[in-house]
C-alpha cells in the first residue's frame, strides 16, 4: 500500500459507487495515513529496542574495560607490579594526613564534595523531600498489599496440596 499496489481502477472504475465522492475521500486518507501511521509503528519498535541496546553496550564496555585493565597488568613488569600494586586500599576520612600529598589529596576531597553537597542541598527543597516520602509511602503500602495478596494465595497453594495428599494417602491406605 505505501508503493502503490491499491488498483484503484477495480474498485472505483470497474464499478458503479453510490457515493463516489465518500469512496474516494476515505480512499485517499486511507492512502494518505496508513503509510505515516507504519512508519510511526516501525520507529517505536525501534525505539524500545534501544532502550536493551543500551543496557547491553555499558555491560560489554564494562566487560572489555575489566579484560584491558586485566591485560595491561599483566604485560606490567614484576618490578613494577611488586612496587606500585596494592591489594586494598582503605579510605580512612577521619584520620589526619602525614604527608604533604595525603594533605593535598584530602582537601581535593574535601572541596570536591563540599561541591556537589552544595549543589544537592541548592537543587532540593522541603516540598521535593516531602513529595519523595510521600511516593515512597505509597509505593511501600501497595508493595505490603502485594505481599498480603502472596500470602494468601500460597495459603490456598498449601490447602490444596494438603487436601491433595490426604486424599493420595487414603487412596494408597484402600488399596
């Protein structure tokens, strides 16, 4: 239909309308819209895929970033690696710097999130905490009915296979 295979002369030629101006209205906005109306459904399709696309390229960037990091340390010398690796390192924020570099990487630290707090407590208001406690109240009570509605229907699963087994156990007692 969007290439033009419609035969408009079987239907408005070869036969007699009784209403031809009707006929051929709806026959060209259905040739007008059907076409915009695919093209549509063709894109949405393609783009909820992208949606699983997306999610599975951060997986492999994240497979293939661990594998080079992997590679590298590998192709390191032994000196090197023995100087310069460490198994843990633990961040230790309330305990005082003894070098010139710990004291300068702590205030970086420091200055960094002293940064972004006050960006967070700039961009959030009383009104957006209260919206956001009240969703989350009501998110927890629909998933507490969930559950209730679980529970009872695991109860019904239990009478069932009881009455099953009971009935099981008389029959193998009769025969």
């Amino acid at each position: 239909m969007t290439i033009g295979e419609v035969e408009y002369t079987k239907f408005f030629v070869d036969q007699p309308l009784d209403n031809p101006n009707l006929a051929q209205a709806v026959f060209a906005s259905f040739c007008l819209i059907l076409p915009i109306v695919l093209m549509n459904l063709m894109i949405g399709l393609a783009v909820g895929d992208i949606d699983s696309i997306q999610k599975n390229a951060e997986l492999k960037r994240l497979a293939v970033q661990v594998q080079s990091i992997y590679e590298f340390e590998e192709k390191l010398p032994s000196v090197l690696l023995r100087r310069f690796y460490q198994r843990s390192y633990v961040y230790k924020p309330n305990r005082k710097a003894e070098s010139f570099w710990d004291r300068l990487r702590c205030r970086v630290n420091d200055q960094l999130f002293a940064m972004t707090d006050k960006h967070f407590e700039a961009t959030s208001s009383l009104e957006d905490w209260a919206r956001m406690t009240e969703s989350l109240g009501i998110k927890m009570q629909k998933q507490e009915e969930r559950v209730q509605v679980l529970m009872a229907e695991v109860k019904q699963q239990k009478d069932v296979l009881n009455k099953m087994l009971n009935r099981v156990a008389t029959s193998n007692i009769n025969t």
